[in-house]
C-alpha cells in the first residue's frame, strides 16, 4: 500500500494513528492489514472536511490494531453517517468531495463540536494522522503464476453520498 504524505500539519495537537479508509462494505477488517492480528474496536470523533469550506467531527467507531496503531474506517459508514447528518443541515453538501484529516479531542467534541464549527475553533483541539495510506484496494484471490500480478478489485461507487 502506497503512504500519502501529508504537507502541513492542520491540527495543534501532536499526530496520534496511522489510518487507511476501506471502500469495501463487505470486507470488515476483523484483523489487521499488516501484522493480520485480530483488530479491536475504538471510537474516536473523526474530523473531516467537505468541500468547499465545512468541516464536522464524526464520533464513529473504527477497527484499530494496538500493535501497529493502525485506525480503518469504513468508508461507506462514514458517508452514510454524513449524508444522514447533511440531510437535515445542508442537503448541497451531500456528494462532496471530503477528507478525513485526523481525530479530535474527545472531550472538546463533547463540549463544542456537536455542530458545524470554524476550522480556527476546531484547529486547537485536532489530532493529525502521523500517516495516511491511500484507499485500500483488494485483489483478486487465486492461483498465479510468479510473474503475474493479481488482478485488482475496484469497490462499489457510493450509494447514499452523490449529488
């Protein structure tokens, strides 16, 4: 899996996690992507950006493995959690192109982050990742010879979150 490297630092809290977004409703990630020890679970309020200018903290419960401190969300969770939320906000926003750019704190969400907020309330309280992988892609299973490469699986496109 190719690492994405981050330029500048949005949060001003030190990075917490490594994180990869799975595109795969089927696949659950019951185990590790890289040690494959069994994954736990762990809440976390994810902060994500929407395009053009908004930003909200999800409270959503990710796979994480301990040893390699690794967060997996499920994208199409995620979306539905965002469309349900934009449905009753701004309707304009569900299809966006979004970010998921790290993790707030919890007890600020608790306190402050429930609704939309300026990114200069959030920035404070905000957690980057220490390192995001790009969206996971599975491949094919099966037989192969040495010096072929296994064909990959494209994900299903989203459902709920499209213009």
């Amino acid at each position: 899996m190719a690492e994405r490297k981050k330029k500048a630092q949005f949060g001003a809290l030190p990075p917490l996690y490594k994180f990869i977004l799975n595109p795969y409703p089927s696949q659950h990630m019951s185990r590790c992507l890289f040690c494959e020890r069994k994954s736990g679970r762990r809440k976390v309020p994810l902060l994500i950006q929407i395009k053009p200018r908004q930003m909200i903290a999800l409270n959503y419960t990710c796979r994480y493995c301990s040893g390699c401190d690794l967060l997996i969300a499920h994208k199409h969770e995620i979306e539905h959690l965002m469309t349900e939320f934009f449905r009753h906000q701004m309707p304009e926003s569900i299809g966006n192109d979004y970010l998921i750019i790290g993790t707030v704190e919890k007890k600020a969400w608790r306190a402050d982050f429930e609704q939309l907020q300026p990114p200069a309330e959030i920035s404070p309280h905000t957690h980057d990742f220490k390192l995001v992988y790009q969206e996971l892609r599975m491949v094919l299973s099966g037989w192969y010879f040495d010096h072929e490469e296994p064909p990959a699986t494209e994900p299903p496109a989203s459902e709920e979150w499209v213009k």
